[in-house]
C-alpha cells in the first residue's frame, strides 16, 4: 500500500453513474523537474507514490512530520484527500531543506540523479547500490520544487493524496 501525491492544478473527477466524486491534482512532468534516477517512480513528474512506512519515516527524518500527519491540518490526514499549498507551506519545505545541507555537508554530493546511475545495474541489487545516496535530501528537493512550481503557475496551488 502507499500513498498516490500530486502537486500541481486541482481538478474534480466526477462519475454520477456511481454516485461519487474526487479532487484531484492534474498529473504532469516537466523538463526541468527534478530526476532522481535509479527507478525512482516519479521521474520528472509531479507525482510520487511512497510506500506508507516509507512516508513515514521520511517525515520524521526530515522534520515535516507535523506539515504532513498533523491531526487535523497534515496534507495527508484525508484519505483520499486535496489541500491547498501556500506560501508558508513552501516555507516549512524550505527551512526543512536547509537544516539537513546543514546537518549533512554531503548531501548534495550524494545527491542521487540519472548519471550517477552505473550503465547495466542489476535491478536486483539496486537497494544496496542506492544506499551510497541521500534519499532524504532528494525528497526534500522534489517537494520544494513541486510547491514552488505550484505556487507559481496554479490557479488553486494543491497537494493531492489520491
């Protein structure tokens, strides 16, 4: 099981047949979004799809527990769910983002991407080989990113748990 996010333009989907209804986030991929490589599922899109421990700990780690499992405010509480992002929101990204370059000089080195990915890796030993990597600090870069595009380019800037 995991969680479906989308951050970007909302939209309803709407199937009176079923008596049912949803806001979503459009999904898209940009050229200049953050990739990651190594399978990362998002690629160049809006969307990731961790797996709920996954969630989790990423978010204890990196300190946006609260942004994100508050009990009444956290993005991802409903489920399925939107909420609007704000500025403040992105802020808390932001500040999240630099305490960790802070408490880990190297995370930009060892920033995962595309080319530091070995031509021909065995997809089975992908996890021990993707340890070397600072997947943390990657995540945090992907949301601050997508807030920031968001902000910038949505009419109703939203985050979407599908």
């Amino acid at each position: 099981m995991s969680y479906d996010i989308y951050i970007g333009e909302p939209h309803i989907e709407y199937y009176p047949e079923d008596g049912y209804m949803k806001i979503s986030v459009e999904h898209i991929s940009l050229e200049t979004a953050p990739d990651f490589g190594f399978g990362d599922i998002s690629g160049k899109s809006n969307g990731r799809h961790p797996g709920y421990s996954q969630m989790h700990d990423f978010c204890r780690t990196s300190g946006l527990y609260e942004l994100f499992f508050d009990e009444y405010n956290g993005f991802l509480r409903p489920h399925p769910g939107c909420k609007p992002i704000t500025q403040e929101h992105l802020q808390v990204i932001m500040e999240a983002r630099v305490k960790w370059e802070k408490e880990h000089p190297n995370c930009k080195e060892n920033l995962p991407s595309p080319d530091k990915e070995p031509k021909g890796l065995d997809w089975s030993g992908l996890d021990e080989y993707s340890k070397k990597y600072d997947w943390t600090y990657a995540r945090l870069v992907w949301y601050e990113f997508w807030f920031d595009w968001a902000l910038k380019n949505c009419k109703m800037p939203s985050i979407a748990n599908d």
